[in-house]
C-alpha cells in the first residue's frame, strides 16, 4: 500500500532554518498580489541595467536566494551539500540566456563541460541540464525547423546544414564529456518553431550515447497536443535502433507565447485546449514510460502533487523499487518542497533542479519562476499555506 504523503511540512522544511521560512512567506505572500508580479518582471529587469547597488542587494537576498543556487558553481556547493543531508539530490543548470554568435556558442559549450566535470567531483549531481539555444542562433534553429527535408537528403539550406554541423559537434562533445564522468545530459525543450530540429538531435546524441545506460534525456512538454504520441514514436525509435529512450517529463513553459503567435501567424495552435487535456496526457505518459522501464528512463518533472502520487502508485502496483535508476523524480529549487523531501524521505530518487549564474544574467530565469507561480493556478497559495503549516508547528514546538 502507498501511504506517502505531501502534506508533512517538518519533512518538507527540515533543511530550512526559521529565518529563510521567514524570507520564503515574505516573498510568496508578495507575490499572490494581483499587480505586483506583473510590475515587477517589467520594473526589475530595467532596474538592474542601471546597475543600482541596492537594487542588485534586494534581488540577491530575496528571489534570487529563493529560486537560484548562486552565481558560481563553487557558490552551489553549500547549498547541494545541504540538500544532499536529506537524500536530495542536484540537477545542474548554468541560467544564463543564449548569446549570438559563434564566440558564445563555444564559450557556452565549455561552460557546460565545466558544469559536467564539476557535477562528477560531487556525491549528489547525477544530471545537468543543456538549452541547445545557448549553443545555436535562433534563426538557424527556426531555418531547420521549417526547411523541407526530403529522404533523398536533398536539402536547400546547404550554409544552414554546415552551421547546424557545428551546433551537433558541440552537442557530441557535451554528451561526450557526459558519458565519459556518467553525467546525465537533461536537454531542455524550447519553443514549438526550434523544436524539431532541437528534437532530432537529442535523438542523435541517445543513439551514440545511450546504448547500455541513459547518459541523453529529452524534455516533452505534454501541454503540447503531439507530444504524447512523439513519445511512443521516440520509444518506436530506440526499440529499433537499440538505445534507452530518456525523457524529462513536464507540463510545458510557453504557453502564452505559443498561443499569441499561432493567433498571429494564422496556423493552428500546438498547446492543447485545456489544462484537463494536459494533465491527461501527462499522466499518460508516466504510465507509458513505466509500463516501458526496461529501455526507457524518465524524470517525473512536475509541480503537480497527484501526478506525482500517480507515478508513485504506478510504481507500486508495478513492484518498481522506489531508487529505480530509470526513474527520478524532480522539481525546481524554491518550490514544491512537500513534494521534493518527502519523496526524497521515502527513498525515491529525486533532485531539486539548481541554477546558477551572475545575478544580472539569471533575471529571465528570475522572472519566469515569479510568473509561473502567479499564472499556475493555486502554486502561490499552496507554497504560502503549506510555508505557514510549518511556522506555527515550530512555534507551537517551541512553547
């Protein structure tokens, strides 16, 4: 029988000590105020280009230190040594955006490299993450998306093939460096009009790289339409071609964006027609992926307690030991700690998913995390209710 439970918020908030709660209820009881989220992704941004001192403070000790590890990796490694007292695991993301050009793609490769290097000298970093954005020019990746391949590999984008080249060789030597240290390569899903191409070369490297362990994930956003029937075609794929399938399974980052731009463009749009249709397919997919363990390896990468619990369920009724290596279970530092440390506490294998980087370059990342817990139905209020469950048990252990 499956008796877990997220609702016990002493195993939730045991690495935090009174004052970072304090911060915590601070910064997600501003954020459930209607304007001030929308105000601040605009204000904060241009604020910090101005290079105010005390601006650059407030955001370091309030959402940066929720949401990010720090600027550096040696920064993260306090905080990964922290969680790791708890059975917690690290996944690795260098935050920064993707800069053009040539000079950055490969100073990006590298940096990688680095993190990947880093992460094997460490007890508790089984996966960092990749944004092939940040080796590749959008337009390139928008161009191989939309140009016409035709199976006599006749192809009219010849400059075009030649860069995207560049972009799998730097690609190769990330997973390469990755299978080398057995660091698992968590690549990042992007927009629908990069997808593809983004798509193709993950699938690539798995073939090379993922012959006898899963070095190579995938991230399928499933509020997208197609992507559950792009999962068993990925399945369909490496049962031919004899590799283990990886895939980061989430919920989907660009919704909005998705919709305005298949609204203005005039094609029909790729996110599904209600949250209803997502979590369907989600929850789908977890059961597709457990019913294929022998050659798929999957992330449960949700914020969502009872897909979470599904796949718990799922496993038990399956006999899956909980430290299966072909299933992890993840969420983003600073959120859905219920979810993390009580998993993390009945000995699922699990990992807070860590950014770092220079406090300037990681405001997107900053931005989209208050935006997502103002626009997830219920996330802000349940982070806050769960957060003051916790201070009045300490206050009333304390008594």
């Amino acid at each position: 029988m499956n008796d877990l439970s997220f609702d016990n918020v002493e195993n939730a908030f045991a690495y935090k000590t009174d004052k970072d709660l304090k911060l915590s209820h601070f910064l997600f009881n501003t954020m459930g105020y209607p304007l001030f989220v929308p105000v601040a992704t605009r204000a904060t941004p241009l604020l910090m280009k101005f290079g105010l001192p005390m601006v650059n403070k407030l955001v370091q000790r309030t959402i940066f230190k929720q949401f990010v590890g720090g600027e550096t990796l040696a920064a993260t490694a306090p905080l990964a040594a922290l969680l790791d007292k708890y059975n917690v695991k690290v996944i690795l993301d260098y935050g920064i955006e993707g800069k053009e050009g040539n000079e950055n793609y490969e100073k990006a490769t590298e940096e990688f490299i680095n993190v990947i290097r880093y992460a094997a000298s460490q007890p508790n970093i089984p996966f960092i993450s990749v944004k092939v954005s940040a080796i590749a020019s959008n337009e390139l990746m928008q161009t191989m998306n939309d140009a016409p391949r035709l199976r006599s590999g006749i192809h009219d984008h010849e400059e075009e093939e030649a860069a995207w080249d560049e972009v799998a060789d730097r690609m190769y030597r990330i997973c390469e460096e990755a299978a080398k240290y057995k660091i698992g390569v968590v690549v990042d899903a992007e927009e629908s009009w990069f997808q593809d191409p983004i798509d193709r070369l993950t699938i690539e490297m798995m073939e090379e790289f993922n012959k006898e362990e899963a070095i190579v994930y995938n991230t399928l956003q499933l509020y997208r339409h197609d992507r559950l029937d792009f999962l068993k075609l990925s399945h369909k794929i490496a049962e031919q071609r004899g590799f283990i399938l990886g895939v980061k399974l989430v919920r989907g980052a660009y919704m909005e964006k998705e919709r305005a731009r298949a609204s203005q463009r005039g094609y029909p749009s790729p996110i599904q027609p209600d949250k209803e249709s997502t979590d369907r397919d989600y929850d789908a997919a977890l059961k597709y992926c457990i019913d294929n363990l022998k050659n798929i390896a999957f992330v449960v990468a949700s914020h969502n307690e009872k897909s979470n619990l599904l796949a718990t369920e799922l496993m038990e009724a399956k006999g899956v030991e909980h430290n299966h290596p072909h299933i992890h279970f993840s969420q983003l530092y600073g959120m859905s700690d219920n979810i993390s440390f009580n998993l993390a506490k009945a000995d699922y294998s699990v990992s807070k998913y860590l950014p770092f980087g220079p406090i300037k370059e990681v405001i997107p990342y900053l931005m989209r995390r208050a935006q997502e817990n103002s626009s997830v139905s219920g996330q802000t209020g349940r982070e806050l209710s769960l957060i003051k469950k916790e201070m009045e048990r300490r206050k009333a252990t304390a008594q």
